[in-house]
C-alpha cells in the first residue's frame, strides 16, 4: 500500500493574512494557531526549544505557526519567521533546482478555483491546460499571496494519471 502524505509546510512573512487565505479561498480547516514560539524565551518548553533549534539551527529566534487541514486529511503547516525574519523568494519558481517547487490540490471546478485565487491576493500564473483533447483532464498554476505556488488538478491523482497514453 502506498505511504500517505502527512503535511506539507509552507513559509509565508504574514500568518494572519496567510491563515485567513488558506482557510477562506483554499477551504483549510484550522486545527492549531497560530502560536508565536520562542526559542529563546525562559517560558518556553525546554523540550520544545530542543526539537525547534535541532530542526532550525541554533540561529532561529522565534516564528509563528499555524496547523491546518485539507479535505483529506493533509495537513497545512504555515510558518512565518520573525528572527531572522523571512523574505519571499525574488524567483518563486525554479522548477530546474532539485527540491520541492510547488504542490497541488484537487478542484474539479478548476476555473472557479483560479479566479477565486487570482482575486483575492494570489496570482493566477498559467490558463487552464487540458492534458489531452477532450480529455477533461486540466491543470492550472497558480500562487498564494506569498508567492508559494499552487497547481490545481480537475481530478484526483490517481484519476488523472491512470490509463493517459503520453
């Protein structure tokens, strides 16, 4: 059996805008938060100054968090850094580097969805693509506030990619 997806985390430089967008346009559930942690308060848990600076490096001072979740299941960690503060990426997409460069959620309303996520501070970076002629299968590139991007699938995954000739 496949290994589910737990989360994923995304860093954004304004938690409350950030909290109210992925719950209000990405229809998130809010589980947690946000919460402000310091890793070099006194009143911090010891245990979880340890699990912070061993995850960041001994530089990290505080940040904000928020845990949300998705339709199904998949949670949404936001983090906004304040010491060292965070700043947006000048180039949010470099597809050509190795690691994560965006992620993508189901919406068979796809259009509804990019137009929602273009008019509310998000960006809308590509039209809605058509895998194949007919096929209904389409897909969509788009950012959060933040510059964090978004592609929007019409099916699930597994709907979408079986049974495609390519």
């Amino acid at each position: 059996m496949p290994r589910a997806f737990n989360h994923v985390a995304i860093s954004v430089t304004d938690m409350d805008v950030a909290v109210a967008w992925y719950r209000d346009v990405m229809d998130m559930t809010v589980l947690l938060g946000p919460v402000e942690i310091s890793a070099s308060s006194a009143t911090t848990d010891p245990a979880l100054v340890n699990v912070v600076k061993n995850v960041f490096g001994p530089n990290i001072g505080k940040f904000k968090l928020c845990h949300l979740s998705s339709a199904n299941g998949v949670g949404v960690e936001l983090f906004q850094f304040i010491e060292p503060k965070g700043v947006r990426r000048e180039n949010n997409f470099e597809y050509w580097k190795t690691g994560f460069y965006h992620i993508a959620v189901t919406e068979p309303d796809i259009e509804k969805l990019a137009q929602r996520i273009a008019s509310s501070g998000g960006r809308q970076r590509t039209g809605i693509l058509e895998l194949a002629p007919s096929s209904g299968r389409k897909i969509c590139f788009c950012e959060d506030p933040f510059g964090n991007v978004i592609e929007i699938y019409s099916h699930s995954y597994e709907q979408f990619w079986s049974n495609v000739q390519l």
